[in-house]
C-alpha cells in the first residue's frame, strides 16, 4: 500500500491537508485512530466568522450549535467588560458541533479523492532513502505503509513529528490542562460568550462558558501547567467544580460529558519540516499562545501542507529544501500573530487579581474597535501602556 501523501490524524488540520493535497492531484491517505472522525471532542468549540470565511467555510445550520452577538470578560470582583458584536463587526462566531464539523471536513476530503483508513494507530515511523514506512495498526492487524510525504497532524502529543527527529517537549509553562464539561439545564445568555479570567479563576489560564442551545453549554477551564501544585491530582477539575457551585445558574445543571486534555501555548519553537516529512496544527504548536484556539490555524496551515505537498509530488522533491516552502507560508500567514500572542499571554500570566480588577474597572464601557483578544490587548495598551511595558520588558 503506496501513496504520494500520507496525512495522520483526521481533525481539522489533518482534513483540510487531505483536501487540499488531494485537490491538486495527490494520491491521499488519511488515518484516523478513533472509530469516528470528531469524537471524543478535545475543544471547547468556539469558532470565529471571520476566521470560518478567510479558510473559504461557508457557515452550515448542521455544524453551528449557537451563533454570539459577542464575548463578556468577567474580573475576579465580577466586573464585566463586555465585546460587542455591534461594536465589532463581523468578529464574533460560533459555537460549533465539532463532531458533525470535523467529519464534514473529512467528508469533503473523500469527495477530492482522499481514501481514510479508521482505527488506524500509526506506531512507527522510518525515514528512509527519500521515502517514508509508517508502521500502522489497524483493525487488530499490523501493516506498513509507503510513502513519499507524510503530513503529522496528530495533536499536542504527536509521536509522528517525534519518530522523525523532531523535538516535540513542551515545559509545564507551554501547556494549558483543560477539563470542560458539556452541561445541560443550565442557564447562561444564549449568545454570548463568558470569561472568567484572573488567577484565583484559573492560574495562568480562564474560565469560559459557550452556550450551544435549549439551556446547554460548555463550562470548561485551562490552567497553566507550571502553576498546578505538585501532588494536586484533580487540581484542574476541582477548581471547575467550585466555580460552578458558586454560580446557581450553573450549579444545578446536569453534565453530560467530561473531556480533559492538553493544548499547547508555547508558540512555535521547533522546525515543522524534515524531509519526506510536515507537521500541522496543534503537533505544530500552531494554537494560539494567549487564548489556546487551535481550530483556524491548523485549518490554514493544513491547506498550504497540501498545496505544498501536492506541489512536490508533481516535482518529486520532498527535501526538507522543497517543502520549506510550507513553513515560509505559515510563517507569512500566521506566524507573526503567533509571536505577539506569545508575548502577550506571557505578560497576562504574570497579573494577580487585582491588576485584572483595576483593568476591569478602566476599560467598562470602553468602545472596543475590534471584538477579541486584539481588541481587548488594545484597549490595555491605550489605557494602561506602562502596564504591558513594564511585563513585556521583564
């Protein structure tokens, strides 16, 4: 079994390679190790408009569980900073069903050409005399698999970019560990968006609630790991827990589903090309450092590995030389808001409460240009520049 392009890991980067390789004339595989494309979800699922329509996504009823009018920032004492989309324009979003999503990325992947193997954990990689044996097991079995460009798109954790010599470690500092729950009964404004930031929130992290509809939402934190306390198992998970018993319009909601995991933030610090080899989204480090969205990003990156890949099968040059063309578009493309929101998260880290309160305090009713991260970065930098100055410089 021998294919020009080999994608491993079928989420939205994984997808969107797929599509993209297979568009312009690859032969494509792409293995998921789950049984379903999109389950379990790993996200709190929270999308942008803009982002959806640069990635060419045009909205569908089927995948969008809840549309926001826009996002309200809560400080540790509850003052609210609220992100209007009346404000803002068109930088408000969804809140997705990444498991309807994400296969109908894959979807339209195998509609351009792509064949998907399922149950199919890669468990060895060999980079050999310009081409590539992923070792796989699949349905029980062991098999080899050939090659010419293997695409990692396996997440945070990816062995993939690993087995090729890539140093994938990340420091405690560089990831978020994230619970969320999917609740039900809750009561929560059905379009907006809810943060609840400051260290006695979440250290080094947030706290969100997304409605997604008929009194459902998903109630989720991220904690710096370098700020869990050692010997603290289900550090994370209690801190969720007492926010929500503080709260009685959550409190008395049911959960339905627990997901836990890890994203990245550190910012792209390591090589995303070898040769025969790319690596995309999260396995890339591609999420945003300062919020952790990762779904955008691994979008677009995906679709220039395919392009790229695509284009090196035509010239059968799959050297690191070639296919750094991949990395000079990502760089170009994203890259440069990568960098900033790396500086920016590693400033935010280092506020206590009562910085977080006296912002709060200033910036209620300020008249926000633009709705988001950015904007709210902005409005700290026209109302308290000595502030990140001061944090940046450190």
């Amino acid at each position: 079994m021998r294919y020009d392009i080999i994608v491993v890991g079928a989420g939205p980067g994984g997808s969107s390679a797929a599509l993209h390789a297979a568009r312009n004339g690859a032969e494509v595989l792409l293995l998921e190790k789950r049984q379903e494309i999109g389950s379990p979800i790993r996200c709190a699922e929270g999308v942008g408009k803009k982002g959806l329509a640069g990635c060419g996504i045009k909205p569908d009823p089927k995948w969008i569980a809840s549309e926001m009018k826009g996002a309200k920032l809560h400080s540790p004492s509850d003052v609210v900073v609220e992100l209007s989309g009346e404000l803002a324009g068109n930088e408000v979003g969804y809140v997705l069903e990444r498991k309807i999503f994400d296969r109908e990325l894959a979807m339209t992947a195998a509609e351009a050409g792509a064949e998907i193997l399922m149950k199919t954990m890669a468990t060895d990689l060999i980079l050999d005399e310009g081409y590539a044996k992923l070792k796989v097991l699949t349905g029980g079995d062991k098999m080899e698999l050939e090659a010419d460009l293997i695409i990692a798109a396996d997440g945070v954790e990816s062995k993939t970019a690993r087995w090729a010599g890539i140093d994938t470690t990340l420091k405690p500092s560089d990831v978020e560990s994230c619970v969320q729950y999917l609740m039900a009964g809750v009561e929560c404004e059905p379009d907006y968006t809810h943060f609840y930031i400051g260290p006695s929130y979440s250290p080094g992290g947030y706290i969100w609630v997304f409605p997604k509809g008929c009194s459902k939402a998903n109630v989720g934190i991220g904690v710096q790991g370098s700020k869990i306390p050692r010997n603290e198992g289900g550090f994370v998970k209690n801190l969720l827990d007492k926010f929500i018993e503080k709260h009685p319009a959550l409190s008395k909601g049911k959960k339905l589903e627990i997901i836990a995991g890890g994203v990245p933030v550190s910012g792209p610090k390591y090589e995303t090309v070898v040769d025969n080899l790319m690596v995309v989204g999260d396995a890339a480090r591609h999420a945003d450092p300062a919020t952790g969205g990762g779904i955008i990003n691994a979008i677009r990156g995906g679709r220039l590995a395919g392009e790229v890949g695509a284009q090196a099968v035509k010239e059968r040059d799959f050297s690191r030389t070639f296919l750094s063309r991949y990395e000079k578009a990502w760089k170009e493309d994203f890259g440069k808001s990568l960098e900033r929101n790396l500086i920016i998260k590693n400033a935010l880290t280092k506020l206590e409460d009562s910085d977080f309160n006296d912002l709060a305090d200033s910036l209620s009713g300020y008249r926000f240009e633009e709705l988001g991260l950015l904007g709210l970065i902005d409005a700290i930098q026209e109302k308290h520049p000595e502030l990140l100055d001061a944090l940046i410089g450190e």
